[in-house]
C-alpha cells in the first residue's frame, strides 16, 4: 500500500528549511552525572521522532519506519536546506525523487518525497516588527531560522539586512506543530505500539554481538571499556572503515578514542537511555598537545580542541552515508561549522548537516546539539 502525504501548505515563504521549532520533549528535563569513570555521561539520550509511534502507517519506501512525506518546495530552498529540515541527507531525497534530473534546480511548488527523521511541523505565517536593538542574527536563534533565510523571507524588501529599522516589518515562516499524520496517536493505540517497539528493540540488541576489540586496532584505537565496545557487525565494519579513512586523511595522530558502544548482546547500560542495541558510538573529539593523548573523555576547551583533525573525523563518519544523527554540543558544532566553511564546505552541504548556526534548540540537520556532548560526540549509525 502506498501512502504520502501531501503539504498542507501552500506557503510562499522565500527560503529554505524551516525546520522544526519545537525541541524534542526530554530535552528540557534531565540531566548529566558523573559516572564512576569520571566524566560526564548523556544520562536522558533522546528518542529521536523516528523512533515514535505515527498516526499513519510507515511507508513501504520509508523500509517501514516511518510514513512518507511530500515537502512543497518553497522559494528560495536548495535541495541542503530541505534535507536539513528532515535531518536526512541530500542524496536520501535523490534515491526517493529520480524525476529530479539536477540537484541544483528544484522549482518552487515541485513535491520532494522524503522520508522523515525530524518529523514535518505545519509552517506558519508571523509578523516580527523589529525593536531597537535587534539584530537578524539574534533573531534568526530566536525563530529556529538561519540568517540567509529570514532575508529571502523578505522577497527582496530587506534592502541591507545589516541595517535593520526600528519598527520594520519582517515576514517569518516559523514552524508549529507536528503535521497530523505524524502526531502520535490516540493513547489507545500508542499502547500497543510501544509494546511492538520493546520488541523490536531486543530484536536489535541480540545482534549486537562484535567487539570493535576484536580487530586488533590497538594503534589506531582506543578502546575505553572493553566490555561496552559490542555492535552490530555493521556497526563495527562502519567504524572500521571511518576510522581507516580517518587515518589516511590526517597521518600520523592520536589514536581515535572509543567510547561506549552496547553491551554484548545488547540492552540498558548506566547511565545511557541509547547504547541498547549495538549502533551508537561515543567517540572522543581530537584534542591538540598532550591532551590529544589522554584515554578518557574530558577537558574539551575551544582552546585545546584540534578542529581539522576533530572535522576530519565527523566527516569520515558522515562520508559512510549510514549515520542518522550526531549529538555535539553546540559551540563545538560552531567551530566546526566555521572550519569547514572556511574550507570549501557548500552552504548546501552545510545546511544538510549542521543544526548551527539555527540555535540549539532547533531539530534540524545530522548534527545536533545534546546535552553532555561537551567531551565526547555521540554517532547513530542508520540500522
Ligand atoms: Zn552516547
């Protein structure tokens, strides 16, 4: 059976990826503790919207994980931004849209399928009159927008957008709430998904059963817990390949340090709420000096963190195309941003990736901020 959905609005809005506003609902509870390792550890890792229970059936071209969506493209949007705004990759929407021949040219008012891992909100029409003070940076963390989009909101009526008057009117399209089909259902029938959700989470966790230990990397890896380093063989043919490409990238650097992954076969682990079914990975950020060489997670600093090489080695994870989200704390992700930006990264490719510069309470892009990634980055691998 084919399902889709189609947008519910037929907005003009001028640009890009106006993603979800509102932040998943565990991100403002919970809290982080020091673990008996002495680090801080993600103690309420969420659950991402993939995860939870539709209103309408998964989609047999979505592999059954969640329903398919129709995004009307809007004015002003690249094929990056609307990957952005469902936290998938461009080439996702490609392999699900062969009728789009150019990447490049996509005509305002075309349907993109997409199947969605930041679910689709209902965008809404807002006035902003701009007060003394202001600026369109600020404003664009406020809105969950970036700077780019709001001045192609405007439809060419912001003349200088770094002279913004007292008083004057800016359009936003800001997002609300979640598109019905994509709502949760009635509380009867949330029941009976959550118990087939239990299932399928042992089904995974049985299969977490190979040791990235049993490789033998020992000088190129190191392995904090030994008896937490279980995945999926796909998860540890991934990381292998990650970090070979790694190495042949930078030379010689500080072996790549390996945080938690599961436990053999899978299950809960203190303190995380994921690690339960063999496809996250903690992974260290690189760091400069002697810190480079340290074997647990801590001290991350704007000063001490070695950006090209910490760079190099989140895209060695993304270049697998098999990641489906990184959790890093938001002025890590900036400097990042900033370094591939200044080196030839596309703003297509930047809008597809990072939640920066759309504030940190924004789900959008593959890489996302979550509390406690301060020293250590967190990857998904898809399933
Ligand atoms: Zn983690």
């Amino acid at each position: 059976m084919r399902i889709g959905f189609i947008g519910l609005l037929t907005c003009r809005c001028s640009l890009a990826a106006l993603a979800a506003l509102a932040v998943p609902s565990s991100a403002a509870a919970g809290a982080s503790k020091q673990d008996t390792h002495g680090h801080d550890e993600a103690i309420d890792e969420p659950v991402v919207d993939a995860d939870r229970p539709t209103r309408a059936a998964p989609h047999a071209d979505c592999d059954l994980r969640m329903p398919l969506w129709e995004h009307k493209v809007a004015r002003g949007e690249h094929l990056g931004g609307i990957a952005g705004r469902y936290g998938v990759r461009r080439r996702d929407l490609l392999a699900l849209n062969p009728s789009i021949s150019d990447p490049n040219l996509i005509k305002v008012g075309e349907s993109v399928r997409v199947c969605p891992e930041i679910f689709p909100r209902v965008r809404e029409r807002k006035t902003h009159v701009v007060a003394s003070g202001e600026t369109l940076s600020e404003l664009a963390v406020q809105y969950g927008l970036s700077v780019d989009e709001i001045v192609g909101m405007q439809e060419g009526k912001l003349s200088d957008p770094n002279r913004l008057g007292v008083g004057h009117e800016l359009v936003l399209w800001v997002d609300g709430g979640l598109v019905e089909a994509f709502a949760p259902p009635p509380p009867a029938k949330k029941k009976k998904k959550a118990r087939r959700r239990g299932g399928r989470k042992r089904k995974f966790g049985s299969r977490a059963g190979v040791s990235i230990k049993m490789r033998g990397d020992d000088d190129r890896v190191h392995i904090k817990r030994a008896h937490l380093s279980y995945g999926t063989a796909k998860t540890i043919g991934l990381l292998d390949r990650v970090v070979s490409q790694y190495r042949g990238k930078v030379g010689h650097a500080p072996k790549v340090l390996i945080g938690d992954i599961s436990k053999r076969g899978g299950g809960k682990i203190d303190p995380h709420l994921s690690h339960q079914t063999g496809r996250d990975v903690d992974v260290g950020y690189v760091l400069r000096g002697a810190d480079g060489k340290r074997t647990r997670f801590s001290g991350v600093t704007l000063d001490n963190l070695d950006v090209p090489r910490t760079w190099a080695l989140v895209k060695s994870f993304l270049d697998t195309h098999d990641v489906r989200y990184i959790f890093m704390d938001y002025k890590l992700q900036k400097a990042l941003y900033e370094y591939a930006a200044a080196h030839g990264t596309s703003e297509n490719v930047l809008d597809e990736i990072f939640q920066y510069p759309r504030g940190r309470g924004k789900n959008y892009g593959i890489i996302r901020h979550w509390r406690s990634h301060r020293n250590h980055f967190h990857v998904r691998f898809r399933s």
